[in-house]
C-alpha cells in the first residue's frame, strides 16, 4: 500500500537500496510492487509503452505558459522604495522639468 512507499530498504529484503531505486522493471519479486495488480498481460508493458514522443497535454492547443530563456528579453524587473528624500528630489526634478 502507500504506507511503505518511504519505508526503510532493509523490510522488504532484497538489495540494500532504498525502495525508490527500484522504480520501473527491475524489481526482484512482483509481490512488492506498488502499481495495479498485473492481470494477464495487459497491464504488463511499463510506462515507457505509450509512445514518449507524443506528451498528452491537457490542453493541446494552448502552448504552455513557459517564459523563454532568453535572459537579455525580459531585465529583472525591481521596485525599489525610495526614501522620503529622494522621492522629493525626483518629484522636483520631474517639476522643474515640466512633466
């Protein structure tokens, strides 16, 4: 069940690694594994079966929200708190320029 799923390596016999190095295929007894329970052979190809190349998405239409890596595109973009004094500077220059 998924009591043991951070459960000591040592409970369940078997190499000393922990339980989650023996993830997919090699496990050494199917009683210790944690998925459906295998019914013929329906349920036995592993996850790599159902065709990696083609991520199912759930919403295939909308391209996910990823911003690019392209660092020079978007400067890190900072609020900073000014001062009582430079608040007033800047409003005076902005005044005597005009604005």
């Amino acid at each position: 069940g998924p009591t043991h799923a951070h459960a000591p390596a040592q409970q369940g016999g078997g190499s000393p690694v922990g339980p989650r190095a023996r993830a997919h295929g090699n496990q050494p007894g199917g009683e210790r594994h944690q998925g459906a329970p295998l019914a013929g052979g329906e349920a036995q190809p592993g996850p790599d079966s159902v065709a990696p190349s083609v991520p199912t998405l759930p919403f295939p239409d909308r391209m996910p929200r990823r911003r690019s890596r392209n660092p020079t595109e978007r400067t890190r973009k900072t609020t900073t708190r000014l001062s009582d004094d430079e608040h007033a500077e800047i409003a005076a220059a902005a005044r005597a320029r005009g604005i």
